[in-house]
C-alpha cells in the first residue's frame, strides 16, 4: 500500500502534523478530515479578540488555504469520521468514503461540557468552543443588555473582560469558592477577582444553576437557592471533555482520554494521538496527564508526525498556558500540585507580579500577571529541574536572570 497518513481532527495539533511531516520529506498522501467546514483555525483568540472584532476572520487560520494545497493535502472538511478499524487500517466517514492508511492520528481534541438542566434548548443561551458558536454570539453581543455567564474559569473570565468593554451588564455565577479554582492558586485568584470587580462585573461563588428561564428566549437564570438573575444572553463555560468515543469505539484503551506512550503511540502501532483527547506520560512530573493547550496540542503532534516517520524524540514538555484579560496577560507553566512553599515576586497592587511553586529548593510552576520575565525563566527552571535560592523569589528588587546566568 502507498504510503497514507490519515488525520481526524482539523485543529492545531492536525496543522502542526502536516507541518511536520512534509518538512522531514514525507512525500506520501496526507488526508485531513475535519467536521468543521474550515481549515484548521486557532481556538483560544475566539473568547479574547476575535469576539471583541479585534481580529479578522483569515487571521484565524493557522495556516492560509494555499498552504494545502501547496503541500498537497487532500481535505475532507465539513465529514465526520465514524469508524477505526485498527485491523485492517481503515476509516470510515459519514461521506461514505472508506481510506485506507498506514498511519492514523486521532486528533480529535475535546468538546464543551453542556449544562443538562430545564431551559437548556432556549435562545439566547451559547457556548464557546468553535468558530460557528461565536458567529451565533457576536450580533448579539451589539444588542445585548444583560449578560449571565455559567463558570468563572478561563473562557467564563475572557468573555467577561470583552463584555464589559461592550458595555454589557455582566454577572457570573460559579460553582466553586474562587475564579479558575482548577488551574491557579488562590492568590492569583483574588486578584482577579478584585480587578473583574472594579471592573463592573457581579461574582457570585458557591453557586449552582438549576434552570435557566424564559418561553422562547432566555430571560432569567435561576440558581439552587432560588435566586433569580435577569439576562438577555447567557454564555456558558463549565469545562470541557475529551473526544474517545471514535478511539473507544475502535478499542483504544482510553482513560481520561486516549492513551498513548511518550512517542504519542496508542496501542496500536499504526495509530497515533495528539492533543487534549490524550492521556500521556510527562517524565518531568513523573505521572500521566491530559493537558488543554496550544502548546501541548503543538509539542505531541510533533513527536506523532516523527514516531510515524521513524524518528524517535519522546514528548516530555514543560506544560504552559495563558489567559489574556483586559489589559492583564497570566502565563502559567507547570503544574502546581507538587509543591511546599509559595513565593511572590513583585506587586499585585502594580498588576505585576508572579506566584512560584517550589519544592525542595526546586520551582515546580510559575503563573505571571504581566511579567513575562518570571514565566520565561521560570519555565526554563523547572525544565532543567535546578535548584535555586527560592527565599530570594520573594524579593522585589532581586533579579530572576540571575537564576539561569
């Protein structure tokens, strides 16, 4: 059989395997299938500047059409791949079209997490994960009053901050005792908390939705308690989940996402995955993880499109991601678990500053407000696992070069 890579998924780590693949001189057939009827397109600008009309729709593109066609990749865009069979190496779309392949990389990535209470089905009521969802949203952020936002983690907070610069009415209702409780320490929430607050947005913590309200169109969202919030528009963004049920279907052992090896390898040694659809080993945390970033989407796809091409250069990244707020960039690398003390670098009052994690005279992760100094060296620490003075993190004046001169 001719040489054929196959890729289910049309987003970041799908363009990044073309990238890959053709720049090691694989001259074999590449087919992309997407269900999205564009080509693979950045997601995280579509609750930052792509909703505040700050970015045009082609600047979008990961990569201009020409470069597929450049490169000679089949588009199957607009279908759906509804079956893997490992066996005899083939997939089939909703197009009828069966391809076979020698290579397969499920980049299917992840889907939003709905709320399944009553009023679920009215108008008004969006979520942000695709380029269609915020088409759906941006007429009627002109025309919207009252805005309820269902989660308070990143894209609950950015969609916040470009409300407010609409001049919308904003409240958010989390479940939770803190803004992006899963991801930062508490005081990088109370931080942000305070500056959405000054801002003019209404929080409200420990909070559960039960229903969301109205004939045809939303026009309340009511909470557990039975408090009542007047809306016009509701955006919800509790999460999302992984996208297994194409891998689960075809055997794939699949935990918290598709499980694969550091070389991006499934069980199966013609199928690979990438992405946040998997479940991975990170040698510099020593445990398995699933990741939601740009960066890891990037990085795994990488060492797919070499694994498949007999190039063997295990996936074992610093994790890193970022959330742009108003006028505020956080950037955050590594994960925080494992840690004993905190350390604060700078001032919160300057809306400036960073929080280090370290263990043992070693930084584990770094998360900066507007200081992208201390994300950048503090990414490289914890790459290199070096021990430093960790007392002088928490000195103003000190200089963090001086960690890694």
């Amino acid at each position: 059989m001719a040489k054929h890579f196959v890729i289910v998924g049309a987003g970041q780590a799908a363009a990044q395997a073309i990238q890959t693949l053709r720049q090691n001189k694989f001259d074999g057939k590449i087919t992309l299938v997407g269900d999205e009827k564009y080509p693979p397109y950045q997601r995280p600008p579509l609750s930052k500047k792509f909703l505040a009309g700050e970015l045009q729709r082609e600047r979008l593109l990961i990569r201009p059409i020409e470069f597929y066609k450049a490169n000679n990749i089949d588009l199957e865009l607009g279908v759906r791949a509804t079956e893997v069979d490992p066996i005899k190496s083939k997939v089939r779309l909703d197009n009828d079209r069966i391809l076979e392949f020698d290579g397969l990389l499920l980049a299917t990535g992840s889907r939003v997490r709905q709320l399944e209470i009553p009023g679920s089905n009215l108008g008004g009521v969006h979520y942000v994960r695709t380029l269609n969802d915020v088409d759906a949203i941006l007429p009627k952020f002109k025309t919207a009053k009252q805005l309820v936002i269902i989660g308070a983690g990143y894209i609950g907070l950015e969609v916040a901050a470009v409300a407010i610069a609409n001049k919308l009415e904003v409240t958010i209702l989390e479940a939770t005792k803190r803004p992006m409780s899963r991801t930062v320490s508490s005081e990088v929430s109370s931080f942000y908390h305070e500056y959405h607050t000054r801002a003019g947005v209404n929080l409200n913590f420990s909070t559960m939705v039960n229903q969301f309200k109205g004939n045809t169109h939303v026009d309340a969202v009511i909470t557990a308690n039975g408090k009542s919030f007047s809306c016009d528009l509701v955006i919800v963004g509790v999460g999302i989940k992984p996208e297994v049920e194409l891998a689960q279907a075809a055997s794939l052992l699949c935990e918290d996402g598709i499980v694969v090896n550091e070389y991006a390898c499934t069980e199966s040694s013609r199928i690979f995955a990438a992405g946040d659809c998997t479940n991975h080993p990170n040698k510099l945390l020593n445990k398995r993880i699933r990741l939601e970033s740009v960066q890891n989407a990037i990085d795994q796809a990488k060492t797919a499109a070499k694994t498949y091409l007999g190039i063997k250069q295990p996936y074992s990244a610093v994790p890193w991601f970022w959330s742009d707020q108003y006028k505020l960039k956080l950037q955050i690398a590594g994960l925080p678990e494992e840690h004993d003390v905190i350390f604060i670098h700078g001032n919160p009052k300057q809306s400036s500053f960073a929080v280090f994690y370290t263990r043992l005279g070693r930084i584990t992760a770094v998360e900066a407000v507007n200081l992208p100094k201390a994300f950048m060296i503090g990414k490289q620490l914890i790459a290199s696992r070096s021990r430093v003075d960790v007392e002088k993190l928490s000195d103003m004046d000190f200089d963090l070069k001086a960690f890694i001169s």
